[in-house]
C-alpha cells in the first residue's frame, strides 16, 4: 500500500471517528441529518481526490475548494459535536499537497474563524473560547508543518533517485565507450603489426617454395600453411573485437537497481542484437522512463521489456501508476522521440492505464 493509500485510510477512519455522533444520531445538526450526511460524504470523497495525486490540473483545486467549503459546512451546521473541528485540521494538512504553503496558512486562517463562530454558538466563556481556538490553531499549524515537512522529504528523495539513475545510466555509457574503444586499438594494433608482418612472411615463403630441393619445400609449404592460417586466426579475432555484442540486459538492469519504493523488473529477448548507437539509445530511453515514473507517476512498479522480431526491435515500458489522460510530452520524452526517428524507428506514449512507452528502431 502506498503512501497515498495510507494517508487516506487514516483520514478515513479519523473523520468518521469524530464524526460519528452526528452520523449515528447522537447529536442534533442544524440541518435535517440525512443532508449533513450528503455533506459529509462530499467532504471525504473531496479530502481523498485532493491527495489522490490526479494528473489534471484543475482537479485537485476543485476537490481542494470543496474540501474547505464541506468542512466549513459541517462544523457550523453541528457545533456541539466535541471533536469535529478535526476535520477542519485535515483540510488545513491536505491543503499543503495541493497548494503552496502561503495559501495553506490562509485555509488555516479560515478554519480558525470557523471553530471560533462555532466555539461562540455554544454556552461557553471567552476564555473556554479562546482556549479552544488557540488548541484547535496550534494542531492546525504543526500539521501543516509536518506535511510540508514530508512533501519536503518525499521530494528529496526522489530526486536523489533520479540522480542515482542518471549516474547509472551515464556509467553504463562511458564504461561501453571505454570498452569499444579499446576494442578498436586492440584491432588496428592487431591489423597494422601482426597481420601486416604475417603478410610478410607468407610473401616470404611463398617466394621460398620455388626454390630447388624437395625436403626444403615440403617444410616450406607446411611453413606456409600455418601461417595463413594464423594470418586467418588474426583476422577473425579482429572480426570478433569490432562486432562483440553490447548486453543490453545488464545495462538496463545497472541503470534501474536499488530505486526506492519502485520495483523495476528487465525482460530483455535472446534474439535481441543492437550496434553501439541503437544500445545507447535503449539505455537513454529507460534512464528517461524511470526518472518519469519516479517523478510524476506514483507507481511501484515499472516492467521494460525489449524484443525483437526480424524487423524491428522495441522497448516497451509500463507502470501501475495513475497514468495521464492527455499526456504531453516533457523534454526528455521529446529529445527521445527525436533520437529514435533519426535512427529511423519511433516513439509512442499511451497513458490511458498507468504510463507506457514504446520505442523501435529497425533490426541490426
């Protein structure tokens, strides 16, 4: 269960908790019950959608507003039910996640008014009152704090997991640079010294096998052999250091280890073979996708899987995240996009269950 999840079960249950006597009858409203029950009921499904994390602009403002406005309604409409202005401490928590910590003051700056008109329509002294306005003033201020304190956290952390996959992916690179090029020196050193010598001296010996005398020429010959032979061995082996293929599992898997609070799980086909360019691509593409999914969509878990059919091969990756209805296109994803067309493939997003990405280019 995540952290949303979490949170609003614990609004859930501490709302009906305080609520309870007006719900059950024990305390009279001021509006018929089954109307303060409505409210009630669009105060919760308010508080939830505002810490659901929905990715429409407009929403969580709207639920947030709502909030604000219910729980206003609720405690006024039932003054006498002890504990109520709880809720008003709920939405002065919530407001944080939704808007800046200025406008979180000012909800509770209103909520404050509100538990004091409700506090001064029952029979109480100034000074139980004041005493009430200022207990209810001091909680709404430490959880406002407290919530701007985790969403603190929460966003360092997350960005220290995006820097550990940018790392990541940036090593994974660099070291297959390394090895490529070192691979290249290994094969022009091989080429330019050793072949170019063996060519040399099956020349030599070629020269040698018209000369006179039978023994000599019979060593001459298998002389010969061997070294086209070896000559042959060299250029194999030169074949092989330039065309070694580049893991592309490994890689991944380096690129998306040891994230917090996201399980990445990397399916990569046997039949998949990508050059050096078409593998930096594939590594980029994850590195952008997870640092996505760690940003925006609240997922635990993350499957890429990369195959290949004769045609093309496709990196295909998806969350259990909220997705996007409309998604748009950050930079990342554009420069991405742009990567992949110029190696003549493509790149699609679909974010209509969780957030997916599939990426192609043609086969090597």
């Amino acid at each position: 269960m995540g952290t949303e999840e979490w949170s609003g079960l614990v609004m859930l249950v501490v709302a009906v908790a305080v609520a309870a006597p007006g719900l059950f009858g024990a305390v009279d409203t001021e509006i018929p019950r089954a109307w303060w029950i409505v409210l009630f009921v669009l105060f919760m499904s308010a508080l939830l959608t505002s810490v659901a994390g929905i990715t429409r602009r407009w929403l969580p403002y709207a639920a947030l507003g709502t909030t604000v406005v219910a729980s206003t309604a609720l405690v006024l409409t039932a003054p006498r039910m002890g504990m109520l202005p709880i809720l008003l401490v709920l939405t002065a928590a919530v407001s944080v996640y939704v808007v800046p910590l200025a406008v979180g003051l000012v909800v509770v700056g209103v909520n404050t008014a509100v538990i004091a008109l409700a506090a001064a329509a029952t029979p109480r002294t100034p000074a139980d009152i004041a005493v009430t306005v200022g207990f209810y003033l001091l909680i709404q201020l430490a959880t406002v704090l407290s919530s701007v304190t985790l969403l603190r956290e929460q966003r360092m952390r997350r960005e220290l997991a995006e820097a550990h996959v940018d790392l990541r992916a940036a090593s994974v690179l660099l070291s297959e640079s390394a090895r490529t090029a070192e691979r290249l020196r290994i094969s022009r050193e091989l080429h330019d010294l050793i072949g170019h010598q063996l060519t040399v001296l099956t020349l030599e010996l070629e020269t040698a096998r018209h000369l006179d005398g039978d023994p000599a020429r019979e060593h001459v010959e298998r002389a010969n052999r061997v070294a086209r032979d070896l000559l042959g061995d060299v250029r194999g082996t030169v074949g092989r250091l330039r065309t070694e293929p580049f893991d592309l599992e490994q890689a991944l898997l380096r690129v998306a280890a040891d994230l917090p609070g996201l399980d990445v799980s990397i399916d990569v086909s046997a039949a998949v073979a990508v050059d050096e360019e078409k593998s930096a691509a594939f590594v980029r593409a994850a590195q952008e996708i997870v640092t996505n999914t760690i940003r925006h969509a609240d997922a635990r878990e993350l499957w890429i899987t990369v195959t290949a059919d004769g045609t093309y091969t496709v990196l295909d990756a998806r969350d259990d995240g909220h997705g996007a209805c409309d998604p748009v296109l950050g930079n990342g994803l554009r420069g991405l996009r742009e990567r992949f067309q110029a190696l003549g493939g493509q790149l699609v997003v679909d974010g209509a269950d969780g957030f997916r990405v599939t990426a192609r280019v043609p086969a090597t």
